[in-house]
C-alpha cells in the first residue's frame, strides 16, 4: 500500500523513457548487465535495482538512491554493467 501511494502522489503519467523487453534482454545477455540506476519495483527487469524511495522499495529489492548508493564508494554493487533510463519530460 505504501510503494502504490508513494507513487501514485507523484500524479504523473510516465516519468521515464524505457526501454523494450527485448532491448533488455540484449543487455543482460551480450552485455552482462545486471542492474538498473533508475527503476522502482513496479517497472523494475533486473533483480538489482536502484529507486527514487528505498523507503518503501528496499522491501521489493532497491538497493536505495543511486545517487546515494554510488556516491561514496560503498556501493553492494562494485563492477559490471549498468542501464539508464534516459530522463523523460512529458509533452
């Protein structure tokens, strides 16, 4: 209930540009890529995955802000591959 409310106060109707199932699933395979900087349990591909409220996400998997997560180094995650969303603006 909490992780719905969260995000249904941000009244928005898509507040990313993301890419295809299949698109993701190229990264993971040719690319390794196993997680994603902006993402939140309801749209989330991979099992490691950075969100706007660790609040209420890390139940659901986040491993908090990416821009917390990454800043200092001491990131659960130290190599590999990443995806970013690029931002979104609504028309």
């Amino acid at each position: 209930f909490c992780l719905l409310t969260r995000y249904e106060t941000l009244e928005g109707f898509g507040f990313q540009s993301s890419l295809t199932g299949r698109v993701f699933g190229v990264l993971r395979d040719q690319l390794a890529v196993s997680a994603e900087c902006f993402a939140s349990p309801l749209n989330c591909r991979f099992e490691r995955f950075c969100s706007a409220f660790p609040d209420v996400d890390a139940p659901f998997g986040s491993l908090g802000s990416f821009f917390e997560v990454f800043a200092d180094g001491a990131a659960p995650v130290h190599e590999g591959s990443f995806e970013a969303n690029p931002p979104f603006f609504p028309p």
